[in-house]
C-alpha cells in the first residue's frame, strides 16, 4: 500500500510494487497513485472514557471489540500463503480479517464481471486453478474470525501499458469513458501508480455494486470492505459523462454526494456489513495544514454513516498519540472527532504498523493507539498491514499486548 500522502502514510509504490495499497494505507492525490484506505480527521470531543470501557481491563464491555487486520494483494501468492497469513492473524487475537480481492478493476475471486488478476498467474483472465478469497474464507472461519472482502472501489488500472485482452473483457479496454478527466476534460492518462474511474459516471457506480453483490451472492463472507471509495484528487473529474449528469448544484457538494450514492449503492445491493477504508482527516479544523478527505478527495465519511451507507468506518489515523490533545496529527484528537461523528454506527480506528518516531518502536506507538481508541470510545482498531508486522517480526508479540483476552467483534444490530 502507498506511502500516504504526509499527513497520511500509505502504501502502494514501485513499478511492480506501485500499486501496493489497501485499506490502511492510501495515499492519492493527483498523481493518483494510493493504497486503500484514509489518514486524516478531526478532534476535540467528549468521549467519556468510563461509559465505554470495563473498568477492571480498560476494554469494551462484552458487546465485543472490533480486532481488525487488512491483508493487501501483494501479500499473498500461493493458497499455502493464504493459509498461513490467517493462520498468524487468528494466533495474534485479531478476529476479523479484510482481505483484499479487488485491485484495479481485476479480480482474487472467480468473478462474473472481472478478469482475473495478472497476479495470480501471469497473465490478465487466466484461472490461477485456486480461488484466494475462498481459501481465506475457509482457513477463516475454522478458527472462529470474520473474513471481510476487500474491494477498492475506484481505482481502474495501474501501470503505463493498458490491460491486455480478456474473458471477462477488462473495464478500461470495454468503458474508457469510464476514467476520471482533470478540469481540461483530459481523461487520466496511464501511469506509473492508477489510472481512476469516475465516481460521477452512474454506470460506475453501477459497477462497484454489482462487483459486491456477486461477492456476497457467491461467497460466505461477513462483510463487504470498501478501500480507495473516493476521486483522486481536487482536480478531477470533469469527464463528459459527469459534466451530462450535473445538476447545476456546487460542482464540490455534487461530486461528493456521487461518491455516498455509489457506498448506498453496495449496501443496498449486499446482505452483509459495509464498512469503509476513510480519509484519516475529515477536515483540518485545526489549521495544521494538512491533507482533508471531505475538501480534497471529495470524501463525505461522515455521510456514509449518517445516511446508512456503510455499517462502521475505518478512519486512516496513521499518526500516533501526541504529548497534548490538538497537537498535528495527534492519534487521540483525531479518533475522538470520528467518534463525536459516527452517528450511532461504529469506528473502528485503522492504525499505521510502520510509525516511526525518534527511534520509538512501531509497536509501542501502535500499542498507545490501541489504548487511545478505546478510551475514546471507538468500538475496535484495524491494523495496516499484516505484511509490516509479520516481516518486522512482531506480530505475535503486539497481539499478545493489544489483546489478552479473546473477543468477539461487535454486533451491528441495526441490520
């Protein structure tokens, strides 16, 4: 997954590598290249730590604590890959897993409307003769933890050399229109990192939802994971299709009432939780001048939640605790303006496993983040990424300290 954009951090860059993020991990901007998932919220509210934590462990009361690890695309090759990755998630306590089955319009799952991705066997629609998400799914449930599809939602393609020929025909080859066009009408050209899809094109939209009920139709999973759910940057789209489709409104308001059209759109298409990868900073109402998910990605998360769209949002906070409340970027502030804003949904705080702070350990950031999301009151954290942990070594020793007891994750008995 990028390298977020500072004031994120990300993941997805390299040329093979360029494309390596995920929930957790988005980076965009103009230059379009991201990972899935957001950095950057706000802060000062009231969360009363007491009401919302059991005094004698200082975590959740029994109505379960949200365990979450995102495992991107590049971490896995083989189904003996897939297996051990959940395998160490289940023995470091997480109880749910989001993983990831969607890169760029191509597909880690036999898919009625995408290819198959390169990935897996070389070559663009050729069956790897083994189905990732089913394997993930399968190891998953024998150890008793959720597995959510991960799905980003509008990049397109990555790279300089376009899909090759396919059955299913890639989107980009069938649908050019589909890509995002800067204020010009240029549409976005190849590149090292994404090329995007419009989030104004209904027939877009239209796309992320059948993609997610054929997920759902087909396969036993516990939820649908939105990564990416956003445009690329303040410059885009004013593709044709999109400037057909204005209403007239503020240009800004209507692309950002598109982007929760198409998050309604898969929750009314699937009969599973939705959940969303978001901006880790909704607006910067403290003036540190960083990156903003509502004014520069055209990123309404709170929307998403108000409206019903999504079931819990996973806001990008990939910074750690600071001395004092409002300091930049600070962890706490951060998580505690998501939660003043969740509107009776849940947040579920995603946490960055490479902080690195003046020779501080990772893990001992991630460990302060941990006890800040629950003194705040979010209802779980979701780590970014398994990768960063397993190859620092570290992932059992953090699931033992995060999380000593067992716990199921948390109903959403609003469906």
């Amino acid at each position: 997954m990028v390298f977020y954009l500072l004031a994120a951090a990300c993941t997805e860059a390299s040329s093979s590598d360029v494309l390596k993020a995920g929930a957790g991990g988005d980076t965009s901007g103009d230059s379009a290249a991201d990972s899935e998932g957001d950095a950057d919220s706000d802060a000062d509210s009231d969360a009363d730590a007491d009401s919302d934590t059991d005094t004698d462990t200082g975590l959740p009361p029994d109505d379960g604590e949200l365990r979450g690890v995102w495992v991107d695309r590049w971490t896995f090759s083989t189904a003996a890959d897939v297996e051990e990755i959940i395998d160490n998630s289940a023995a470091a306590g997480f109880n749910a897993v989001y993983f990831q089955v969607r890169g760029n319009a191509d597909a880690y799952y036999n898919s009625a409307y995408e290819p198959w991705a390169s990935r897996l066997s070389g070559t663009l629609g050729q069956d790897p003769g083994w189905d990732p998400l089913q394997v993930a799914i399968d190891r998953a449930h024998g150890h008793g933890i959720q597995l959510h599809a991960y799905v980003n939602a509008f990049p397109f393609w990555a790279g300089s050399t376009p899909p090759t020929e396919s059955t299913p025909r890639h989107a980009l080859l069938e649908h050019p229109d589909w890509l995002v066009a800067d204020t010009s009408g240029t549409p976005m050209a190849l590149n090292a990192s994404y090329v995007w899809m419009s989030p104004g094109n209904p027939e877009v939209r239209q796309r992320l939802a059948d993609v997610s009920a054929d997920i759902a139709d087909h396969y036993d999973v516990d939820g649908i994971h939105l990564d990416l759910v956003r445009y690329p940057g303040s410059t885009y789209s004013y593709d044709a299709v999109s400037r057909a489709e204005w209403d007239g409104s503020d240009y800004a308001d209507w692309q950002r009432a598109r982007v929760v059209e198409a998050v309604a759109g898969v929750q009314d298409a699937v009969n599973v939780p939705v959940t969303a990868a978001v901006w880790g900073i909704y607006t910067d109402l403290w003036g540190w001048g960083s990156s903003q998910g509502y004014d520069e990605y055209y990123q309404d998360s709170y929307a998403f939640l108000e409206q019903g769209a999504t079931d819990a949002n996973m806001p990008m906070i990939y910074w750690e605790v600071r001395d004092n409340i409002g300091d930049y970027t600070d962890f706490t502030t951060l998580v505690q303006e998501f939660v003043a804003n969740q509107h009776d949904r849940h947040i579920y705080a995603g946490l960055y496993a490479d902080l690195d702070v003046s020779g501080e350990l990772p893990m001992d950031l991630m460990l302060d983040c941990v006890e800040s999301a629950r003194a705040s009151g979010a209802k779980g954290v979701v780590v970014f990424d398994y990768g960063l942990m397993q190859d620092g070594g570290w992932l059992a020793e953090f699931g033992a300290a995060a999380f000593p007891d067992p716990r199921d994750p948390p109903r959403m008995d609003w469906r």
